[in-house]
C-alpha cells in the first residue's frame, strides 16, 4: 500500500493482512464474538475492511489508490482512497458514537495537504447510523462495506 499523499509523511510503514481470515485463523478467533470481545478489536475490523478495501482497488479498471497517512505528531487517516488528485479519507470506528472529535486526523490531513490535492470528502465508518458530521465529513455505518453473512443471497447479486 502506498503512503505517500502528503508531504509530513512519517517513515512508518502500516502492516495489513490481505487475508483477515487468516489473519484471525493464527491468533485464534474463530467467530465475530471472538474479534468482539478482544481488546484490539478495531484492529480486527480495520483488517476486515481494508481487505474489501483492497479487492474493490484490485478489480478497479481505473487504477484508484489506497493509500495510509499518518504525521510525525502520530495524527492519521486509516485509509485514504485517491482518484486523479481526488481524496477521499476514511477512518474507521468500531463503536457506534461519532463526535467531530473522530475528524481530528482527516482535518489535520486536508490542512496538510496544501492544495497539492483534494479531499473530496472525510468518512467515518462506524457502527452506528449514517448521518452528516460538517459540511464535508459524514459518518457512515461500516456495515455497508461488509455485508452481513445472513442477509447476502446469491440473487442480491443478480445470480
């Protein structure tokens, strides 16, 4: 994964499984529950959503960019998506209350970013509801991105 959109990059690289099963298979969780209950568990789900992440990257015919951005005060946007010097941040929760708090690393990001690019829009995943934080940042339901095992049929999907 690329980490470069910015200029006040810290020279730290992000380690992201590209199997969270996997993943999860050698430090022994083997249900939802398990992931839940752990203390690392936005971990967990940053693992799970940048894998969905990375596959819709990998069958784009455009190309788009997943970068990762962190500055060396340790402010940072867990995922950045880039088309053509468009941006979009995405920081991922696990609990479902989202205050502009959350923001904080995107904010410090689209100041940092100086013109060179744009931040079309800030994104927080969360467990909660979808609902607008600013004028430019919304908060959405991560859920959206990984569907439920129960509510995915085959013709959902046009099968």
């Amino acid at each position: 994964m690329a980490t470069n959109p910015a200029a006040a990059l810290a020279k730290a690289p992000k380690l992201l499984w590209t199997d969270c099963g996997l993943a999860a298979w050698l430090a022994r969780i083997k249900s939802s529950a398990d992931a839940r209950q752990r203390s690392d568990a936005g971990f967990w789900l940053e693992q799970t959503l940048f894998q969905t992440l990375d596959t819709w990257r990998a069958l784009d015919s455009q190309r788009r960019k997943l970068h990762f951005w962190r500055d060396r005060a340790g402010h940072e946007v867990d995922f950045i998506l880039e088309e053509a010097d468009k941006l979009v941040g995405l920081e991922i929760k696990a609990g479902s209350q989202v205050t502009t708090h959350d923001l904080i690393g995107i904010r410090v990001f689209r100041d940092a970013l100086k013109g060179k690019a744009s931040l079309v829009r800030g994104l927080v995943l969360h467990s909660g509801k979808s609902r607008p934080l600013d004028a430019q940042d919304t908060a959405l339901p991560w859920g959206w991105m990984v569907p439920a095992p129960r509510r995915l049929r085959l013709a959902s999907l046009g099968w």
